[in-house]
C-alpha cells in the first residue's frame, strides 16, 4: 500500500492564519509531506518570515496577506492560489481570533480559579459585560472567516472531485473548559456545527471535511501566558489536564496532515487531542 507521503505529497494546501503559532507549524508539517503551500495572514511581517523560512527548507510557497473576515478578499486570495499553484485541494481553516489580551487573560485566570478552588460562588460577570463589538469582531473572524475560506474552496475542489478540509475548531466549542471566554467558545461552536453539517453535504463529491478540536496547545502564546503565572495557579490549571501538559504543536500539525492526506475514511469527525481533558 503507498500513502504517497499521505497524500499530501504535489497536493496545493491552503492554510489560513500560517503565520505563527499553529497555522505555522501545520504549514511546516505540510510541507515536510510534500505539500505546495498557500498561506496567509493579517500579520504580513511574520507571514513573510514564516514563507521565507518554509522556502529555505525546500518547500513551495505562495503566501498574500488577505484578511478572513472579508469575504472579496478571501475570494481574491483564493482566486491568487489557483494563478500561483493551481486550485486547492487542501484547506485547513485555522485563522482566529484566540483570546489572550491582558483582559482575556484576567477573565481565564479568574476562571480557572473559580473551578480548581473553593473561592465563593457567584457569576464571574464576563457575558454580561461582553460589547457588541468584542462579541461580532470574533464571529467575523472565527465563524464567517470560515465559511468564506470554505466556500471559495469548494468553488475549486467540487468541479475536480477532491478536497480534504479541515477545520480548527477547539475543545471550547464542546466544552465549558472556556467559559472565560464566551465569545470564543460560540464561535468555535459553530464551526463545530457547520463541519458536521458541509461535510454531509461534500462527501459525496469525495471531499472530507473534518475539524480538530485542541485542547491547550503549546504556542509561544500560551506558553508566555503559562510563564506569567505563579506556579501555584500553574499546577491549579493542570489539574483538569489529565496528561499534566499541552499538547505540542507538532502532536496537533500531525493529525492535520493524516486529515489532509487521502489514507482515510474520515468526514464529518471532530477529533479532540486533548490530553484526557474531555
Ligand atoms: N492555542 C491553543 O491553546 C488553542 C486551543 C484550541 C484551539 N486553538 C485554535 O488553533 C488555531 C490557531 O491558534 P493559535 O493558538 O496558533 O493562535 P495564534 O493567534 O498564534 O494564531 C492565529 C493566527 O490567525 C491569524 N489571524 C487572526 N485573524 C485573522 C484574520 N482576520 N485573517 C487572517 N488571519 C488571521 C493570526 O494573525 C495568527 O497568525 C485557532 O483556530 C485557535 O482557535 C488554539
């Protein structure tokens, strides 16, 4: 049996928010596999470093900044993929807005306190001061990012009958383990929703789409939020970590590229690493 570097191998693979964190280090796995990479980002200094960087390891690269949450735009860098490196058939929709500003991080800590340590019983506040522009900014992003990148990929992968979607979904879209964050977790329900609901709609065009769903990824983000704790507070959110740690970003890029390759049978499936979490 050949799986063709798992089928990702001379594949044109879309990986939005492939700048830094996750997004670079699925781009990087791609790559390593084979795939001819198209990435993009807000963050246009880091999205040129990080294609500079996958070209020096010998890897194909087209990278545009394009914002998800504008849909001419996302279909404008789409149309740009298929110039560059012909249409799609990979996308792994991994932009998002991940709260880790100095307020959502006094929001997480104040939470992850309340449910590791008997501190007293009352609502901790956080939907009922959310704004309508907090709570729309993530949805632009998160949910509506998504389904533009979804759309215009299908546009290209329904005519050629193939495609590997995969969706970054979180453990916070199945879970209340992100109650600090209401805004977020809604989001990343949703695109817990709509993975199960388009990939019904696709398969039978043989186009998989699937979404992982991350428990505590080690990105320098959430590593420098970690360092910030004392340790005290640190082994409190261990707690509700059976594995005692956050999954590394290759263990999740790992599962990104076996989703993105055709040695499955998979469609419709949220898959949690989560390291015992939920
Ligand atoms: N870090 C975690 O613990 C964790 C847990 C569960 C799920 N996730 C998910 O993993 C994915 C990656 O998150 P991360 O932790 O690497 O965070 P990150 O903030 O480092 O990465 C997100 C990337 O998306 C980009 N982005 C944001 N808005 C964008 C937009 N409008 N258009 C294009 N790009 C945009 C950012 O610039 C950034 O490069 C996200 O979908 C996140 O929800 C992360």
């Amino acid at each position: 049996m050949s799986l063709n570097r798992n089928g990702v191998e001379g594949r044109v693979c879309v990986v939005t928010g492939g700048a830094r964190g996750l997004g670079q280090a699925i781009a990087a796995a791609l790559g390593a596999a084979g795939g001819r990479l198209a990435i993009c980002d807000v963050l246009e200094d880091e999205l040129a470093q990080t294609a500079d960087k996958l070209r020096a390891s010998g890897v194909e690269v087209f990278a545009a900044p394009c914002d998800v949450s504008d849909s001419a735009a996302v279909d404008a860098f789409f149309a740009r993929v298929a110039e560059e490196l012909g249409p799609a058939q990979v996308l792994i929709n991994n932009a998002a807005l991940v709260p880790g500003g100095p307020e959502d991080e006094v929001r997480r800590s104040k939470h992850y306190a309340y449910i590791t340590t008997p501190v007293p019983r009352g609502s901790l506040g956080f939907t009922s001061a959310m704004s309508d522009a907090e709570w729309l900014k993530y949805w632009g992003v998160n949910v509506h990012g998504t389904f533009y990148c979804t759309r215009a990929a299908l546009r290209q992968m329904e005519p050629r009958g193939y495609g590997r979607v995969v969706n970054i979904a979180s453990v916070a879209g199945l879970s209340a383990y992100s109650a600090h964050s209401p805004h977020y977790s809604a989001t990343k329900g949703a695109v817990v929703a709509f993975t199960r609901a388009v990939a019904t709609e696709v398969a039978g065009a043989n186009i998989f789409v699937n979404a992982i769903a991350p428990g505590g990824v080690a990105t320098p983000m959430f590593d420098a939020y970690l360092e910030k704790l004392d340790e005290d507070a640190r082994n409190r959110m261990f707690q509700f970590v059976p594995a005692g740690r956050l999954g590394t970003m290759e263990e999740y890029a790992g599962l990104a590229v076996y989703l993105a390759g055709d040695g499955h049978y998979l469609a419709g499936q949220i898959i949690s690493p989560n390291g015992g979490m939920f």
